[in-house]
C-alpha cells in the first residue's frame, strides 16, 4: 500500500528493508452521541475495515470487535477573487467498537489547574496596568486640564 519505490537489489547480506506505508490515523471528538466503547476517527481514504483493525490491534494493542467507516464529503465554498466552486477534501471516519466492558475517555489536554493560574497572572497583570494608568491621570501639573493632555 505504500507509494514509495525500493531498489529491488543491495550490495551486501541481508537485504535491509523497511516498509513504511502511507497510513495515518487520528483520534477526533465523538460527532454523535454514543456509547463509550465506540471510539472515531479520521483515516486516509486509502485505508480499509480489516487494515484498520490489524492497525490497532497490532501498534496499539487495542481489542476491536468491529469496524465501521464512512465519508464525510467535502464542504463546497465559493472563491472571494473569481467566485469559482471550491471542494475541500473528503474526510474517510472510522468508528471502532471495543469490547462491551471497555469504555474509552478522551484525554484532558488543557487542564484547569493551569487554566486557574493564568487567570491569576492575567488578573495581577491587568491591575497593575489599571494602576499604572491611573497614576499617570493623577500625575498632573497643570490644574483644569486632564491628565492625558499633559504632553
């Protein structure tokens, strides 16, 4: 399945190849409400049901008890410059259903511990420069005229 072109003789014993095929695969959100044991994906359009399964059960060591995939078409958009059609790609989804005692949880990525500390930093920030700009109103020499027209 892979496009790449190996030379077909090497000198030396043995012949070391590595055959790397074009697969990819990616984890996205669930579109549709499901049960937990069904996990979705993003795949090239290349990639069958059974190259799936033996993808995640041989690198990831995941037990799937079946496959089902769909196309997801391209969006249709109309060009600013010359108002021509443009498609965008079509999108091969994958859900893979694990066994029934196995739920999957889609990992936390941004945590609210961090989260929490930059609103920290932000609100501390933020009124130093509301003092600061407060301080530059106030520092006046010229009585009647406001501070911003100082210069």
């Amino acid at each position: 399945m892979s496009t790449r072109w190996y030379p077909l003789y090497q000198r030396g014993n043995p012949q070391l190849r590595v055959f790397l095929p074009n697969f990819w695969m990616k984890l996205v959100n669930k579109q549709f409400k499901s049960p937990d044991n069904i996990v979705e994906f993003h795949c090239s359009m290349e990639m069958t049901q059974f190259d799936v399964k033996n993808y995640l059960e041989k690198i990831y060591n995941i037990n799937v008890v079946d496959v089902r995939t769909r196309i997801k078409v391209g969006k249709f958009s109309k060009s600013v410059y010359d108002g021509t059609i443009i498609k965008a790609d079509d999108i091969k989804v994958v859900y893979a259903i694990l066994p029934k005692d196995q739920k999957f949880v889609m990992p936390d990525l941004f945590k609210k511990e961090e989260s929490e500390k930059e609103d920290k930093t932000e609100k501390r920030t933020f009124e130093q420069m509301k003092d600061g700009f407060k301080s530059f109103l106030n520092s006046n020499n010229k009585p009647g005229v406001p501070g911003w027209f100082s210069f």
